[in-house]
C-alpha cells in the first residue's frame, strides 16, 4: 500500500512538473513592459481625455494644446477671444 502512495505522489510530482514547464513556453511575451505606449492629455475645452497620439494639436501663444478635434480647437479658441 506504502508503494502505491509513493507512486502516485511522484506521477502527480511529475504532472505538475511538465504542466508547469508547457504553461511557460506557451506564455505570450510582453514585449513592451515598461514603456509608454500612449499618454492621455486633456482637452481644455470639453475636458475630455483623448490618446495624444490622436489628438488635434494647436501652438497658441507658444503653447502646445491638444483637442479631441478641430471643432473644440475652434470652439477654444473662440472663447479666448471673447
């Protein structure tokens, strides 16, 4: 009885093992851990947060803005008029 416990624990041992070792190659790689990939800016107008790499860029006064789109530039740029 002693030695089928003992067999049956190293077969389980050895399941976790090989299980183990084919979750890990088959684990996708995380190649961009670490890095920005896209930064949120607001826009000053509707306060809406949008991707800066998809935002409308206005230089006013020396100062670069970012817009969700021409509209809210334009709209922004109204209201600084006024």
């Amino acid at each position: 009885m002693l030695r089928l416990i003992i067999i049956a624990a190293a077969l389980y041992l050895l399941y976790r093992i090989l299980k183990g070792a084919l979750v890990q190659k088959r684990r996708p790689v995380d190649q961009t851990r670490g890095e920005i990939i896209d930064e949120l800016v607001q826009d000053p107008n509707c306060k809406l947060y949008i991707p800066s790499r998809s935002s409308v860029k206005k230089v006013i006064e020396g100062r670069t803005y970012s817009f969700c789109s021409e509209e809210c530039a334009k709209r922004y740029l109204e209201d600084r008029e006024k």
